[in-house]
C-alpha cells in the first residue's frame, strides 16, 4: 500500500505498507512497458467495445500500466481494492468488514467513476455488491487475483503462491466474478502487494492482460488520520495520475472521509476523474 501521508517516515510506511497488503491487500511498484492495443485472451468476457489494452513487451512480457499522458489534460483515475485472502473467510464470519458500501455510495453521490480492483475470494464473500459494481456503468472491475497472495516472495508478509499457480488464480478469480452475476470484468490485473517481477510478467504472458500499478499511494491502509491520506493524495495527483486506495472498510477505515474531502478539492483545480480504461486508451493513442 502506500505511506500515511508525507510526514510519516518511509519506514514507518513499509510497515503499515505490510500489515494492510497481509490483511487487507495493498502495493508497491515497479516498472512500465509501452501501450498499443492487443487482443485479451483471458476469459473476463469485455463485451462489445473491446477495453484497451497495452501491447505485449519483449518476448511477450504482460505490459504494466502506472499513469496516463501528463500531456493531455488533468484527468485522474481513483482505483479502489477490493481485498480478500482466500483464507480470511473465517474472519468475515466474525464480523469483520471487507467491503465499503459508505465508500461506494459516496463515490455514486459525487459522480466519480473508479476502477475496482476485486479478488475472486471478495466476489464470492459480497456476491451481490460485485454483481452491483459490474452493472454499473460508473465503475469498472478488473481482477487482483482470487487468493491475494503475493505472486512474487518477501511481499510485505503476504502468503506465496507457487508460480505453476498463478495463471489458475489469475483465471479462477474471473469464474469466482462469474459466478456472482459480474459478467464484464476487464483485461487488467493488480498484483497482491503491487509486487511483480520480469518473471512473474513471463508467466502471466499470453493471457492478453495489462497490469495496472499507480504513481500516487494513497496511504489509506490502517490510517487514522484522514486529513493526512487526503493531503498525501493532493500532493501526489498529476495530469495522468492513478490513485491506488482501498474500499475494505475494517483495513481501510478513513477512505470515505478521504475521498469526500479529496474530490472537490482535485475539481476545483480542474481534474477530471475518469477510469483507467480512458487513460490506458490515452496512452495508446499517444504513443
């Protein structure tokens, strides 16, 4: 995930950093490739109009995505995880919150659309809540995996997943969409912990998805302080920008407050916000 805000110390921020990606998911990040469209193969159905996509990189590496043109207007793409483990399931029984309808009814009333970022495993606990989210032409649901667990090792404490396994978690995170009524989840796919490498961009190679990381954390995970997120990410947009934040109300309490109190302010200095799909079509025809 992403520092408090600017006045907590990198160190302090790798540490919340760890504890939100192991309980409720979060990022780091790390290198891009270059756009131009290609064919998705992954079987998330996008209907009609095809979504854009980035071209392969060499030797057919899963292109990654973190921001759009800095070029061409102010316009920003808010991203919201919907994080899951597949082992938290008990924990839900207990009565902890992997969801945010406060934070998805806010972003309703304020006209802002988003890009949720959803594990298969939060499909199948808020079936009705994915089903909602794919329905509605305000947001967009791309995958972050069914498990949540890290597809690269030492990712902030995340459990690993073997790499004979990745491209199953990959595909069975879009079933789990399925099967809860989402019938048009995009071609795009947040690692667990935003952590990736040449190797793991090999293994998902061929499944026509474009990885999408961000350039301004939020530092939403575990934050009290919410005057201190939102001031992180007014700091941080830029023309292009993609905001990654978190719509788990229990690991991500403050991100309701935040973005009410962020999106008038980006509005009034003249930004548009728009999903990542635009931005990633942006690029592509920029380029």
């Amino acid at each position: 995930m992403i520092p408090p805000a600017r006045r907590i110390t990198a160190v302090t921020a790798v540490c919340a950093l760890g504890a939100a990606l192991a309980a409720c998911g979060t990022e780091s990040s790390a290198g891009p490739t270059r756009p131009a469209p290609a064919r998705s193969s992954v079987s998330a159905s996008p209907s009609a109009s095809r979504p854009p996509v980035l071209t392969p990189g060499p030797n057919g590496l899963t292109p990654v995505f973190e921001h759009g043109p800095r070029t061409l207007g102010k316009t920003v793409a808010f991203t919201f995880d919907a994080d899951m483990t597949a082992d938290e399931g008990p924990r839900a029984a207990a009565g902890e919150h992997f969801d945010n309808p406060g934070l998805i009814g806010a972003l309703r009333a304020l006209k802002v659309p988003a890009t949720v970022f959803m594990t298969g495993r939060w499909a199948e606990e808020y079936p009705d809540e994915a089903r909602s989210l794919g329905a509605d032409p305000q947001f967009e649901v791309a995958n972050h995996s069914y498990s949540h667990y890290a597809f690269t090792p030492s990712c902030y404490g995340l459990p690993t997943i073997d790499a004979s396994k990745m491209r199953a978690d990959v595909e069975r995170a879009y079933t789990a969409f399925r099967k809860a009524g989402l019938r048009d989840a995009l071609p795009y796919f947040r690692f667990p912990g935003g952590c990736y490498n040449d190797q793991v961009l090999r293994t998902l190679g061929g499944l026509g998805m474009t990885a999408v990381q961000w350039d301004v954390v939020s530092g939403d995970a575990f934050a009290t302080d919410a005057d201190a997120v939102a001031k992180q990410v007014l700091d941080g947009v830029k023309p292009g920008s993609v905001v990654i934040m978190h719509c788990t109300r229990s690991a991500a309490p403050t991100t309701e407050t935040v973005v009410r109190t962020v999106v008038p302010e980006l509005r009034k200095r003249g930004y548009r916000f728009v999903k990542v799909s635009e931005l990633i079509g942006e690029s592509v025809g920029h380029h």
